[in-house]
C-alpha cells in the first residue's frame, strides 16, 4: 500500500510539472500551445512512445532492454529490403514483426537460460544487431517503397495522424495488460519479489521471455512507423533511441529496481520529455 501511495504521489507530482511546462512554453512562444504543433509533438514522440510501453514491462521485473534502437534499426532494414524486393506490403510488415519477435525471444534466452544479467546481454545484442543492419545495408540507405506505405506515418484516419492512433492502441494495450490481467501482477510481483514469486508458482521465466518477446514485436511496430515516416532505412536509423524510451519510462516514476510504478506516470514523463524538446526548438 505505501508503494502504491507514493507511487500515487509522484504522478501527481510530475503532472503538475508537465501543466507547468505547458505555461511557461505558451507564454514563451505564442506557437507552442496551437492544435498543429501539439499534434507534431504526438507524432514524434509516437515511435518512441510504442517503446516505451514494452520498456515499462521489463523495468518492472527488475530487467532492462537497451538493445530496442538497435532492433528497431535491424527490423526497418528488413521490412525496406522484403518491400523493395517485391513482396507484398502488408505479408513484409508481418514478417518484419515476426522478425522482432524472434530478436526479443533471443534477448528473454540470454536472460533466463544463459543467465546473463539483463544489462549486459542487451548492451550485448545492442552492439549484435547493429552490426548486423549495417552488414545488410553495405552502409548505404535503401529506398523505394509502394506510395500507399507512407500512410501509417504521414497518413491521417479521421482528422488524426495515424501514428498517434497507433500510440494510443498500443498504451491501451498495455493499461489493459498491467491493470486487468494475471500476467501484469506477475510483473510487479517478480520485480518486487522473484523468489517469492517462483515459490508462489508463478513461471518466471514464461512471463520474462513474454516481456522481451512484447519488446521485440514493439520495437518492430515502431520501425514500420518510423520507416513509413521518413521513408528511408539508414543504417543508423534508431541509434540512441534506447536512452529517451529508458529516460522516459525512469522519469515516469518506474522504479528500475523492479515492482513499483504505473504506465500513467509513464505517458506524462514521455509528454515532458516531447514538450521540453519541442519547446527549446521553438
């Protein structure tokens, strides 16, 4: 109870400084608080956003992904590469997350079979599948894609940009996933307790290879968004990311010791970091 009641605490705390931050930029620019750079500043963050939500996942069992740029970088060459190889759009993307899928299986192995603590055999594979999308991509760009793919990150369904209806989806997801299921308490059990956790018959090892699984396949999602955006795979594409989706989810009140936190807290310290770069630029 005094983990959810600070917890508590801190959301509302960092709330009252995003609604700070609001005022200040609106008064500072008099372009910040308008419905067309608010809308930008959702669709930038979005991608990062995707992440964050599996990032939350695995920070509550007391692990970390720092390979997701990496990954993201790896899955957007290989949907860039099926596409301009002719395959269908659509049987690409399933592959791509697929493809993302596997990645994060291989993560959640290193963790739970070989053993390796979580920072380092991410900080591993970070280095693994970068090297392996600049083998793939000789160094250079790779562009050329079907004119109706830009749809998911340039397109608009209802008024509203299709990547902050993505966004949305997927925090939905994870809402859902950490407040009404068995599986989110496991996450919170296993960060707060692991022993206590395997002693009360709770599949560790299931729940932490589901969580770098649901990192991969995110991570995925957010490079077909990126990809559809900028519509081109560089070679660096997604290099560094890894830090802003940490830095969002720690200062969303995640405890990186594992058990404590909310996803709500996670979305205000995502929007503080979106608003304070949008508004330094302004």
């Amino acid at each position: 109870m005094n983990k959810i009641k600070r917890t508590g605490i801190f959301t509302y705390g960092i709330l009252i400084f995003l609604i700070g931050l609001f005022i200040i930029l609106s008064f500072s620019s008099p372009y910040f608080f308008t419905l067309a750079n608010l809308t930008t500043v959702l669709r930038q963050v979005a991608v990062v956003g995707i992440i964050t939500v599996s990032m939350t996942m695995i920070i509550l069992t007391g692990g970390i992904d720092l390979s997701v740029g990496s990954m993201l970088g790896l899955c957007a060459v290989v949907l860039a590469k099926l596409m301009v190889s002719g395959v269908n759009m659509v049987l690409a993307i399933i592959i791509t997350l697929l493809v993302g899928m596997m990645l994060g299986i291989f993560n959640g192995f290193l963790v739970n079979e070989i053993k390796i603590s979580p920072l380092i055999s991410t900080l591993g594979t970070m280095t693994i599948f970068s090297g392996l999308t600049y083998m793939i991509t000789e160094g250079k760009g790779i562009f050329g894609f079907p004119d109706n793919f830009s749809f998911i990150g340039q397109g608009y369904l209802l008024g509203i940009p299709v990547p902050i209806l993505i966004l949305v989806a997927v925090y939905a997801f994870g809402f859902f996933i950490l407040t009404n299921t068995r599986y989110g308490r496991y996450l919170y059990g296993i960060g707060a307790n692991e022993k206590a956790s395997v002693l009360s018959g709770v599949d560790v090892k299931k729940v932490k290879y589901i969580a770098y699984m649901t990192s991969g396949l995110l991570s995925a999602l957010a490079a077909v968004v990126m990809l559809s955006r900028v519509n081109s795979a560089l070679p660096n594409l997604g290099e560094g990311l890894e830090f802003d989706v940490v830095t969002a989810v720690v200062l969303g009140g995640i405890s990186v010791n594992g058990g404590e936190g909310r996803l709500q807290g996670v979305v205000i310290g995502l929007l503080i970091i979106a608003v304070l770069s949008n508004g330094m630029v302004l």
